[in-house]
C-alpha cells in the first residue's frame, strides 16, 4: 500500500447523501477534489431523487464553512449506488456514509467487493463512518 496515497487523490466517492455523507462530500469539495455522491436509487421517475434531496438539503444550511465556497458544486457528480457504482472504479478514495444497519452496509460492501481488482491496481482506499456497529 502506498502510504502517501493522499497526496494523488483526485477523485473521491461518497456513498450515503444523508446528512453526514452530503456534509463530507461538501468538505471532500472545498478541499479540491472532484466528488461523486451516491445514494440508493428509488423507484419512480428519478432514481436520483434521494440523491439530489439529500444535496438540495445540504445547499440550504448555513453551515459548514465549506458551503460558503465558490468551489462547492464544480465538480459534484450525483447519482445512484444501483445504476452508478462504477465510478468507484475511478475512484482514489471511498468513503461510505449510510445509515447504521449492519445489513446494509454488508450489502454495500459486498457489492464493493465486486470492484476489488480495480481497488488493488489503483491502490483505491476505502473509509467507514461506522461507529455505532461492533466489529463482531
């Protein structure tokens, strides 16, 4: 593992547009790198629909000071974890923010799990918001 990884991120996957996610994926902004944000996909019209509220919410706070920054915006991308998750193969850095339910976020992972030749050629790095789950 390339330990100075961080210095060549330029591409950075959010997975969850909750409020947690939407806020790293503003910071993710403000500090230069081209974001996607993903959430799950819904039936209907817009499958993007969870995704773009989950954005629209987050452009209405008057807070963090990330969100004051002409930067925000310029390269989000929003989509689906169904119909988009191949972005992750372009991606430098992973962060997964959705909800505490253990099943879900095994099925997010095993569904990662899917990209992990990609994952191990491109040295991609992949971080949890998981706090409130045991390890076992």
């Amino acid at each position: 593992m390339n330990l100075n990884k961080t210095d060549s991120f330029q591409n950075v996957v959010v997975i969850g547009a909750g409020t947690m996610g939407a806020q790293l994926a503003a910071e993710y902004l403000y500090a230069g790198f081209k974001v996607t944000l993903l959430d799950i996909k819904l039936k209907g019209a817009n499958p993007d629909k969870a995704v773009e509220d989950g954005w629209d919410r987050l452009l209405k706070m008057k807070s963090p000071p990330a969100l004051r920054s002409e930067r925000l915006g310029a390269k989000i991308y929003l989509g689906n974890s169904t119909d988009n998750l191949d972005v992750v193969k372009e991606a430098d850095f992973i962060h997964e923010a959705i909800p505490e339910v253990l099943e879900w976020k095994q099925s997010l992972f095993t569904d990662l799990a899917k990209y992990e030749k990609y994952f191990e050629q491109h040295g991609t790095i992949i971080g949890t918001n998981t706090s409130g789950l045991l390890l076992k």
